[in-house]
C-alpha cells in the first residue's frame, strides 16, 4: 500500500510543470532534472527521499532552495547525473552520482563544498582543520538533507548523532549526576561547535569557564576571596558529562577536598596516619563533609570569608 501511495504521489510530481532542465541542459545533467530522478526513486525503498519535499531544500518559491528558480534540483547537490540517469548497455552497472550516496564519485572535502557554497554564513568558517575536518568526516555524516527536519537541529535527535561516534560522553551522560542531555533539554551544540572552533574541545565559548559560566553565571565571579581551582578551570572539580558523584563532582569530598589540601589544620578524611580506616571518624566527615563549614566553595564576597565559610 505504501509503495502505491509513493508511485501516486511521482505520478503528481511528474504531472506538475517541468522541474527538469530544458532540452538544451547544461553538459553532463539529465534532461528532466527530478522528474527523471523520481522515475526509479520513488519505491517504497526509496520512501525516505520524499519527505525532502516537505523539507527546506525543495522550496520552489525560495531562490536559496535546490529547487528554486533555475537550479538544478537533485543535481544542485548530488552533481552531474546525466550518465547515472542515462540509458547503460546490457552487462553494465549504472554509473554513480559524482556525489552523495553508496560509491560517490566525489571526495569527502568536495562533497562538503556543496553545502558550504550555500551554508558558509551558518558558522562554518573554522571546519578547515578541524576535528572533525581532520577525522574526514562530510556533513552527509550528520546531516540529513532528504529529511523534513534535519536530526541536528533537535537536542534529543543531535545528541544521539553525536553519541554514535563519542561513546565514552554517551557512557557519562547516563551517570547518576549528569546534565539533561539525555532528556533533549539540553544539545551537545549548546557547549560544542561541531562544524569548528579556535578554542579548546570545539567549545562555542573562549575557554571552559566561560561556557559553564553561560547556564551557571552565580558562579561567575569576580570574588573578593577566590578559590583558586574555580577561577582556573570547572572540570579540576566536575565532570562535565556526567559523573556519579553528587554536583558531578570528580571525586567525592573529603577526598576531593583533601587532593589539594591537607590534613595540618583539622582532620579531613577517614583514616589514620598509618594509611588504615579511622574507626572514629571526626564528624566533619558527616553529611556535606568539607562543604559543611566551607560552604562558598566558588568564593567569596564576604570581608571574613578568606576561609570560604561565609
């Protein structure tokens, strides 16, 4: 019943006035344009391709669109089909599409230039070198074209995308104490630059803090009494893709705590000199541990707060 309704809906789509080029196409493209493409994809195989005409790129009232004014349709993107759409000789495989698709003729670095000669201004201008130009990723990898609505712009859709190839973010972000990315509320692109960045990690931001900053700007800053990790970089406290630690912490404290300071001025962990489990424990261990007096782990603003207890 499905491949009857696409078969339908080609026969519309043939019926309507010419997508196709004229007679007198530009070397190397069809004749027919689409028209000629939907005569073999317009199977139940093929059903996917159909939603790209309820999509952004076949807008025929929108010059930008592939399918606007005197473009070139299917073949604004995927090349030249003229020999792939063409009569073959018996014995012969179809020639394949310079590009896009199963044994694509063209490079991953050009077939990424046909979306950036139209999608440059959208924050692409750093891809060259980087980390995912590198690891020869193409925009076909992540992005769907032929879809109503491309995966990457919704969080819940882009994060699974994203996580297919960044396993060890997949495994943290189901952590008992993580950020809701696993609940779309929140997208990797709101900390990532997928498509490049100057700044460390792909970050959208300068550096880690001005990122965490932009959600947690109470911990911004500047104080009149600074804790020196804080100022320096989040991630020597948390994780930022999920720990199982409370507040995403990388250790628990006191051990978190006591990684940087010691034991001189009171007793901050449960165990003896000798290296063996205190089994009378100082009660500065109960509960929020450190955090019980120092509360302003972040810093702070009060004159007496040199101790970050107010």
């Amino acid at each position: 019943m499905a491949g009857d309704l696409l078969l339908l809906l080609a026969a519309l789509l043939l019926a309507m006035p010419a997508f196709g080029q004229a007679e007198d196409s530009l070397p190397g493209y069809s004749q027919y344009g689409a028209e000629q493409c939907l005569w073999c994809h317009a199977g139940a195989a093929d059903a996917h391709l159909m939603d790209l005409f309820q999509g952004p790129h076949a807008v025929r009232g929108d010059p930008r669109s592939p399918f606007g004014a005197e473009q070139l349709q299917c073949e604004a993107c995927h090349g030249p089909g003229g020999d792939h759409a063409g009569p073959i000789v018996a014995g012969r495989e179809r020639p394949a599409m310079p590009a896009f698709g199963p044994n694509a003729l063209w490079s991953n670095d050009r077939q990424n230039e046909m979306c950036t000669a139209c999608h440059l201004e959208q924050g692409h201008r750093f891809w060259d070198g980087s980390e995912h130009q590198r690891a020869e990723l193409s925009c076909a990898d992540c992005h769907e074209s032929h879809a109503r609505r491309d995966p990457m712009n919704l969080a819940t859709s882009q994060n699974a995308v994203c996580m297919d190839c960044h396993i060890t973010q997949r495994s943290q972000s189901q952590r008992a104490y993580a950020h809701p990315v696993r609940h779309g509320e929140m997208a990797c692109s709101d900390c990532h630059a997928a498509h490049g960045s100057i700044n460390d990690a792909m970050l959208t931001d300068l550096n880690i803090n001005q990122n965490c900053y932009t959600c947690h700007a109470d911990k911004r800053g500047p104080h009149l009494w600074e804790h020196a990790p804080v100022a320096e970089d989040c991630t020597h406290c948390h994780q930022p893709h999920g720990s199982n630690h409370p507040g995403m912490l990388t250790r628990r404290a006191p051990l978190l705590c006591q990684s940087c300071h010691g034991r001189e001025s009171h007793v901050g962990i449960g165990i003896t000199g000798d290296g063996l489990p205190d089994n009378n424990p100082s009660n500065l261990l109960l509960l929020d541990s450190c955090m019980n007096c120092h509360t302003q782990v972040h810093g702070s603003n009060h004159p007496s707060g040199r101790a970050l207890a107010r």
